[in-house]
C-alpha cells in the first residue's frame, strides 16, 4: 500500500498516468485513449473518447461478478417503522424496469428528469434509471419550497418529473405531491408527465392528467438494457447555491465521476466492496449523489438509506442502533448531527449501549466547519479514527481528506480537514494571487486541471462557470472558501469568503434571503449574515430597516419569515430578524456584513476608518443579548 504523500506526489506529476490506471477499475464500453484534453473553450475533459454507462457499473457488473445476492441497498426509516433489504440483483430489476417505464414515456440520452421525493428506494431506482438510458437527473432536496423547485424546473427543462406523495418530518407528513403541483404551476416549463408513488399516507395526492402511477409504469414495463453514453456527457445536474440568489446547476459527467468515486471508497474511506457504508445524508445533497448512491454501489459496497432524523426518530440513540443492526463499516455525516446527538445523550451512553464499534472503523465528518469540541468527544466516545474532510457540491468527492486506504495514514489534527486528496493540487492564495505562506491565511483553490469528478462546467452556463471560479485566478479553481496550511502541511478551512452560509450542513445563499426580504413593500433596506450557532453551526440573521417606523415589527418579523418558507424553504431557517434604524455602511454605501457578523457573534470589531457613520446603531449594539428567534 502506498502513503498519501506518495499517492498524492503520483497523481499531481503525471495525472494523465495515474488516472488513467484508476479508469482501468471500471468498465468501458469503449476504453478512452484520450485521457485528459481540453475543449473548445478551454475547460479541461477527462476521458473524452471514452464510453460507459454508470448504472451498468453500478449494478450490472456486480451481478455478472457474483455479487447479486448481496445487499445493494439497506432501507431504514424509523419514521415508518420499516427496514427493506435490496440485493444487487433487486435493484437491478427494479431500475431496469422503471428505465423502461421512462424509455416508453419518450425519455432517452439528453433529456433532462427532475427527481423531487424523500429519503426512499424509489429516489435511488429513479437516479438509476435514469442513468441508465442516459438520461440526465436533476434531485431537488425536499426542503425547498415550490419557488426554487420551479427555479430549477425552468432551467433544467425536464421532459418528466418523478416525485412522491409525501415525505416525513419526524412525525409530520410533508405533502411532497401538491408542493410540486404548485412549482410546475408557478414554471413557464411544464414537463410532460410527473411519476408519482404513491406512500399510501392519506388523500393529500390530487390527480392530474399528466400524473403517471410509479408502480403501474414499472409493472407494466419491460425491463431494458443500459446505454453506453460518451464519458464527458453529463450524468446528472445538481443546483446549489451560488453568491447570487439564481441557484447554479454543477454538472457531473459520467466517466470521471465513476473513476474518481471508485477510488474514493477504497483510499479516502478504505472500505473493501462487499462491506457497508453509510452516509447519513439525503439525495437531494451532494453527499447524497456520491455517498448514499453512486460510490457505494460502483465500488460493490452495501449503502444504507435512512430516512430520519439524529435526533426524535426516536432518539439520540438512532445512528448507533443502525450501525449495530445492519453492521455499519464506515459512516460519514455532518457535525450538526453529532452536536444534536451530543447535546441529548453528553454522556454517550446510547453508544456504549449498541457496541458500535464492533463494525465500526471509521467516522468521516464534512458538509460545514467541525468544531474542535465535537469532534473530540466523538473521538472519544467512539475511540476510532473520528476524520474530518472537506469538499463541496462542485467537486463531487473530498478535496481534503485523511486517506484511511493508504499506509500508515497521519494522525488527525484536530481543527484541520487533513491533506489534499491525490487530485488535487491545493494552494491558498492572497487576495493578488501570490502563494500565502505557511499559517497565513488566504483563499483556498486549486490549480487546474481538477482531478475527475470535478464539475467541468455548469449547466448552460459557461461563462458563469467561468466568472464565478476561473476568473479570479487565472489557471486555479478557486473554491469561494478560506483556509490556512500549517508548518506540516495540515490544512484548515476557516469558512466561506462569499455570501454562502451553511445552516445545519445544508447550504444556502444569504443574497437569496435578501432578495426576498427586500421584495416586501416596507421594508428599504436588509443585510442577511450568517450568525454562528451552538447546534446548526450557522443561522441566517437579518437586519431590516423599514420604510415606516410605525409599523408593528412583530408583525413585520412574521410575515418576513413566512415568506423566506414560501420562497426558499423551511430548511433555510430564517426565523432571526432585527429591525434597526439604519445599517453601517463604508463611505462608498456597502453594508458592512463583515461588521455585522462580528457583532452578532460578539467578537471584537473595530470601527474602520472608511465607515460613513461610526455611530453604530443602539438596536445592533445590543444584539448579542437579543440573538434569539421570535417564535
Ligand atoms: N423535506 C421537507 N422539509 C424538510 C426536509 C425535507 N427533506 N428537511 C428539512 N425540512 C424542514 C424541517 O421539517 C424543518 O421545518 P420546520 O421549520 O417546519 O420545523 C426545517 O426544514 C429545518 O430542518 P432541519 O435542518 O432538519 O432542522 P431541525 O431543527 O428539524 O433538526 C437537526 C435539527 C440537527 C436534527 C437536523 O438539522 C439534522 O439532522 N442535521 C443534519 C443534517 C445533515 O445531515 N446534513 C448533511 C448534509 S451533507
Ligand atoms: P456543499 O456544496 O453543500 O457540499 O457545501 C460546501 C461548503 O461547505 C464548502 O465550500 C465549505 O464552506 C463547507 N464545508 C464542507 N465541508 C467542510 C469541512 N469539513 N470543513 C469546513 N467547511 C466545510
């Protein structure tokens, strides 16, 4: 076995040779020659002559190694009260049915399917089948409202959308069905059919005519074979929030998302096909994509869907009862989780009480920052290697990491997302694009070209791609985060550098807020920071100045609340507000966020000389004492 320096030290001086030996793992339809190239427009393709298609990898060539009767898929919902097992073999009758089903609605290569359902099998059938006639899926995450799921619909353009009648909010049902509905009302797009399956929950499911029962069209379906696609078509779009309020759709191709998840399993997570991996996430994420669907399954693995929540399904105890019962290897999740778990259970009792260990050899963390406190008493209640690492929607797998599949790998550092994956060629720059030096911090990017896996671009958008990450450092990919390396290479991310905010690993863009909050008549003027908080690590805060000061603020608060739910969504979290008089501004009249979130934190700050109006308003003053939700 090799070091993450030699691994690391191999794919940077000759990536076309390293890579082209992973690509050797997979299969190809047709083998690519043509390792790494550059299009047209510049931007970097790995594989391009290469074909395969991700759903056979995924499945198919499991079953043809002997794998079909192993567990592909492990559902878990507490909040239904159901455990479902699915062998290769399974899954692969059901997606290659539900392709056929799709195939028969007129769906083929190229044509673009919105996938809006909750933490259920039949999401991981629809990405499937998907890809599996080389259709591009495009996962809403549930949390959104109808406003960003018809945001997505008008640019993604689906021909279908699959969804479900609800989902399950610990013990809430959440009409999935009618919110759609509303969406495609509100889109100028409208697709030709919407896949329902049906939960059997209750009579919240309205029939249209273009509403297709999901478990008829696979009954009724012959199951197809898999489509070879070019390496650099896209598999699937993914939109995240970006420093504007419209959402940016990261494309993922096929061929390197499958070599570079491959490789992820057996040298980030140093997991064996056959064994089982967990990310305790949601499709509707990137870590959904890569972690509860793809890697696990391309790498012959057995992925846990868990439809829950840490905490209340029933309690504290849950992720460890799900390690025990299906004999988790390694689990990956975000810090919030474990804070909520810490926060209900300090002791960690539940964890001695399910023998966690007994299986378990590793806990990845990522998705936000990992305060130093929760990962030390994970550290120690688990007593295996607790490892944070860091990467983002755009690049599909971990830039930073602690390689568990590598010899002898360093010990944690405790506060730094460890090294730069093999891949990655990490480098913080100062602002004039000169190399920082050791502990100074800078912006965290990447010299070009990405590893495989990475987004080659966005969707219909080049030129926002370019803008938004190749611009500000000609010849680096530029993260949007801040970070330090230390004296021994360790890297520490210190947190974005934009207007983007991470409530409860869920990533959200603060400009958003703010256009929907300036949108209400009375109110002139907003700022919406990112606040820290104990359990979700962040929470947006808005300061609002109104047009008329007699208004009833409550009142104002509450409907400025209601409509960031209705706009955005509840996984947003916007329940924070202030009205002050006026917001502190530079004497070129930009609202000094960067202030106002230090205030909110109650660190220090100092007033800068180019503020216009040093006097800062008593209401913001004073906010520390008042950092709470109104309701
Ligand atoms: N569908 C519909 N609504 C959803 C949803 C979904 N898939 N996911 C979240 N929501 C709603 C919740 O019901 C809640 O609504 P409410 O304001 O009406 O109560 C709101 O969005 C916020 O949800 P959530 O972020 O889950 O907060 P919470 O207070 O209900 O739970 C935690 C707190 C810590 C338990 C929860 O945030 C959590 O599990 N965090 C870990 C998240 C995670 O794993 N992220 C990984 C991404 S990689
Ligand atoms: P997403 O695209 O939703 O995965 O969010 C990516 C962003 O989350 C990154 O740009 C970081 O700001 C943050 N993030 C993810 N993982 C970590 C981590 N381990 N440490 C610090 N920040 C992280």
């Amino acid at each position: 076995m090799k070091t993450h320096k030699e691994l690391h030290s191999e794919s940077l001086a000759d990536p076309v040779h390293f890579w082209g030996k992973q690509a050797e793992r997979i299969h190809w339809n047709k083998k690519p020659q043509e390792i790494l190239s550059q299009d047209e427009k510049g931007f970097y393709r790995w594989f391009e002559d290469g074909e395969l298609n991700t759903c056979y990898n995924a499945l198919d060539i499991h079953i043809e190694n002997g794998r079909g009767s192993q567990r592909a898929l492990t559902y878990d919902s507490p909040v239904t009260g159901t455990i479902a097992h699915f062998t290769y073999q399974q899954l692969h009758e059901k997606v290659s049915k539900l392709a056929g089903g799709l195939q028969s609605l007129g769906i083929g290569k190229g044509d673009t399917v919105l996938i809006y359902m909750p933490m259920i099998p039949e999401a991981v059938m629809a990405m499937l089948a998907c890809a599996r006639i080389g259709a591009i899926h495009s996962v809403v995450f549930g949390g959104f409202a109808a406003h960003e799921v018809a945001i997505r619909i008008n640019d993604a353009k689906p021909k279908a959308i699959i969804t479900a009648t609800s989902g399950i909010e610990i013990d809430r049902i959440i009409p999935y069905k009618p919110l759609l509905d509303k969406a495609i009302d509100k889109a100028e797009h409208k697709p030709g059919y919407v896949v329902v399956f049906n939960r059997n929950f209750g009579a919240e499911n309205s029939v249209r005519p273009r509403d297709i029962d999901f478990d008829q069209l696979v009954a009724k379906s012959i199951a197809v074979d898999c489509l070879p696609v070019k390496a650099t078509d896209p598999l699937y779009i993914l939109y995240t929030s970006g420093t504007t309020g419209t959402p940016k759709g990261i494309i993922r191709d096929n061929g390197g998302h499958a070599v570079a998840l491959h490789f992820s399993m057996e040298h980030i997570y140093g997991l064996q096909p056959g064994e089982v991996f967990w990310a305790a996430s949601d499709v509707g994420w990137v870590v959904g994509h890569s972690y509860i669907v793809y890697a696990p399954l391309l790498y012959g693995c057995t992925s846990i869907l868990f439809e829950g929540k840490p905490i209340k399904t029933p309690d504290a105890s849950t992720f460890w009862r799900v390690i025990a019962e299906h004999k988790v290897n390694v689990m990956f999740t975000a810090p919030t989780a474990i804070r909520a778990i810490k926060k209900e259970d300090p002791e960690g009792l539940h964890i001695q009480k399910h023998q966690v260990t007994n299986s378990l050899r590793y806990q990845f963390l990522a998705g936000e920052r990992c305060d130093a406190a929760t990962l030390q008493w994970l550290q120690e209640k688990l007593n295996i290697p607790v490892i944070d690492h860091w990467w983002q929607t755009e690049s599909g797998w971990p830039m930073l990491a602690n390689l568990m599949g590598s010899e002898n790998p360093p010990p944690v550092k405790v506060g730094s997302a460890s090294f730069p994956v093999p891949g990655y060629d990490l480098h913080i720059l100062r602002e004039d694009g000169q190399k920082a030096t050791a502990n100074e911090e800078g912006l965290v990017c990447v010299k070009l070209p990405l590893p495989p896996g990475c987004l080659p671009t966005l969707w219909q958008n080049d030129l926002r791609f370019q803008r938004g990450y190749l611009e500000q450092f000609p010849g680096y990919y530029f993260s949007g985060d801040g970070g330090f390396i230390d004296d021994d290479g360790y890297v520490y991310i210190t947190g974005r550098v934009d207007d983007i905010i991470n409530v409860a690993g869920h990533r959200l863009s603060t400009a958003e807020m703010e256009e929907v909050v300036a949108h209400h008549p009375n109110v002139s003027e907003c700022a919406v920071i990112g606040a820290a908080d104990e359990l979700k690590g962040q929470i947006p805060f808005a300061f609002v100045v109104v047009k008329n000061t007699s208004i009833d603020s409550d009142a104002l608060k509450k409907e400025l609340i209601a409509q960031v739910r209705e706009k955005i969504g509840p996984v947003a979290a916007f329940k924070t507000i202030v009205v002050a008089e006026r917001l502190p501004k530079t004497r070129s009249g930009k609202i000094m966020r960067k202030l106002l979130r230090s205030i909110v934190d109650g660190e220090k700050y100092t007033i800068p000389g180019t503020i216009d109006d040093p006097d800062i308003p008593a209401e913001i003053e004073q906010l520390i004492s008042i950092k709470k939700p109104i309701n």
